[in-house]
C-alpha cells in the first residue's frame, strides 16, 4: 500500500492515508493495511464497517513518530501472532482528542476520557476499544529511547497518566496540542522536543521517584542551569544535551533537578525566551528592529513560529504589543 505525502513538510517527514482513496466496500481493508504500515501488525474490526471513514497522518522526527488518528468507531487487537510476526516492539503514547476509550491488557481493564494518557508496550498483547468516532495522537517510541527516561521500561501492567492529576496535566496538553496539529512536532529543534517529551514522560510516569527529596547533585540545579541558559538565550539550537555537559551533570539529572521544582527545561527555556522578547520589544532604542530580528536574537528559529507563541503566552502579537503594550 503506498501512502500520500502530507504538504508543508520534508517529503521524507510526513505520510497520510486516508479511506477517501477506495470505494466504500474496501475501506475497512483498506484501513487496516494502513495501521499495519502505519504502526505495527494488528488486527482491528469496526461496528461500522460499510460506513467507515479514517485518515492517518503519520509524522517523524528523529527517532519519535507522531500519528494523528481520526476515524470511525473501531476495536484495535495486538495479538501473539502479529508479535510473533514483528522485528521491533516500539512503545505507544496514545492519548484521546474528545470521546472515552478502554485499554485492555493483562486482564487490567482501564476506562480513559479525553485527554488521559496511556503509555503501551508493543511487545504485549492488548486491546484498544473506540466506541464512538475518535481522533488521537499516538506517539512511536523506540524502547532505546524510553529507556533513557524510564527507570522501569518494561511493565505487564497498563501505564495511565491521568488529564487532571500531577505532571500528567502537562503531558496530556502536549499530547493533545501535537493531536490537533501533529505538523507542530516539526517547528521545534529535535532534541529539544525529544527532551521535553522523555521528561514529562519520567515525571508523570515514575512519580515516586520525583517525589522523592533530590539528590545533592540536583539541588539547586534548576537555578544554575537557568543562568546558563540565560547567558546563551540568544542561541540557536540551545538544548538540555548542551547545558547538562556544560555543568557537569547527565541529561537525566538535568531534567530531574528541573522536576523537582515542578518545572521543565523546555517550558523554562520557552519562557525566558519570551521574557526577553517582550522586553526587547518595549525598548525605545529598539523600536526600529524588526520583530523577526528580535525573534532571531531570542533564540527562536523563526519569526512566524516565534509570534505563535508570543500570542499563546500574551494574548497579542508582537506588534501589538510593542505598538501598545499589553492587550
């Protein structure tokens, strides 16, 4: 089955499939040929199979893959066979725009409503049951990757982070801005996202460890690293990897002494980023240079991706601001 290639991304980056491509009596096939190409070899019905619609936008980056899902009612079987089958057991991120779903595994039955989080091992056997038309992000991650971040990779029981309950809060906003524009993935550096990614996925997941006191090598951590990234703000590419060796400590121990402020480095960076923008943009002496200058002096990669967060973050654009103040 060949895929179509999405627009606006690296031809390599982006695939789609999409059931408007056969007639209706071969959808269903159709459908699941794609998530077999998609993700991995499964099976999966549908109550719906003469009327069934679905599109899937598949989009890598680096070492991760974000799929958007949007289709029918439908019921998805990981089974010992399909396993059998496979030569690579990635982990799934799977998280549910608007309607509840089930995960079943192990005999453990978990109901999940819009916006929780579930993290599922390829390696085993389950189900995923949609009773409704749904639309999720699911993100592919490789086992070698997770292990970077999970003390415990390996689990027979099902993994919920929960929408409204600690750190889960946070990823679940992540995963469910990445469901409705998965093309997002794309417009921030790759480690810097691989990074934000892992250790929300660490602090929501293992919340016993960052709730333990930090170790002495993480005390204080966040606030030197914060100075140091306030030296090189103005560079492109700043990521956790860089400050980490710059201070003599893993990426891990990074990102931990970060959580233990209930803060990241990615949403730290974002922020300071945007603290000096704002200020750039009040000064006088400044007003002649261009908001994509600014955005450049920043740190941010480019000037349109740098207003989408300046509205996100103040409620107005950077003109706006800088012609009137705040909204």
């Amino acid at each position: 089955m060949a895929a179509v290639t999405g627009g606006g991304l690296p031809a390599a980056a982006v695939r789609q499939w999409s059931t408007d491509a056969v007639d209706a009596g071969r959808r269903l096939d159709y459908w699941v040929g794609a998530i077999c190409e998609a993700f991995l070899e499964m099976d999966c019905s549908s109550r719906q199979p003469t009327a069934f619609e679905g599109r899937l936008t598949s989009v890598r980056c680096a070492d991760l893959i974000f799929n958007q899902v949007l289709a029918e009612t439908q019921d998805v079987y990981r089974t010992a066979a399909g396993i059998a089958r496979g030569e690579q057991h990635p982990f799934y991120l799977i998280v549910q725009r608007d309607g509840v779903w089930q995960l079943r595994q192990h005999g453990h039955v978990q109901q999940l409503r819009p916006g929780d989080v579930a993290l599922v091992d390829s390696a085993q056997r389950y189900e995923l049951h949609f009773p409704e038309s749904f639309a999720v992000m699911s993100i592919q991650l490789p086992r070698h990757w997770l292990g970077q971040w999970l003390t415990n990779v390996d689990s027979a029981l099902p993994r919920v982070a929960l929408r409204d309950r600690g750190w889960g809060r946070t990823l679940s906003a992540l995963c469910l801005q990445l469901a409705d524009e998965p093309a997002l993935a794309h417009q921030y550096p790759q480690p810097l996202l691989s990074g934000h990614l892992g250790a929300l996925l660490a602090a929501a997941f293992e919340p016993a460890a960052g709730a333990a006191a930090p170790a002495a090598s993480e005390r204080g951590l966040a606030t030197r690293a914060r100075q140091l990234m306030a030296e090189r703000l103005g560079q492109h590419g700043l990521v956790a990897e860089s400050v980490a060796g710059a201070l003599g400590v893993s990426v891990r121990t990074l990102h931990r002494g970060f959580a233990a402020e209930q803060a990241t480095f990615a949403g730290s960076l974002r922020a300071m980023r945007l603290a000096q923008a704002r200020q750039m943009l009040q000064q006088p002496r400044l007003a002649r240079l261009a908001v994509g200058e600014i955005a450049h002096r920043c740190g941010f990669g480019d000037a349109s991706h740098f207003v989408r967060e300046f509205h996100q973050a103040f409620g107005t654009t950077p003109a706006r601001w800088r012609r009137s103040g705040p909204a």
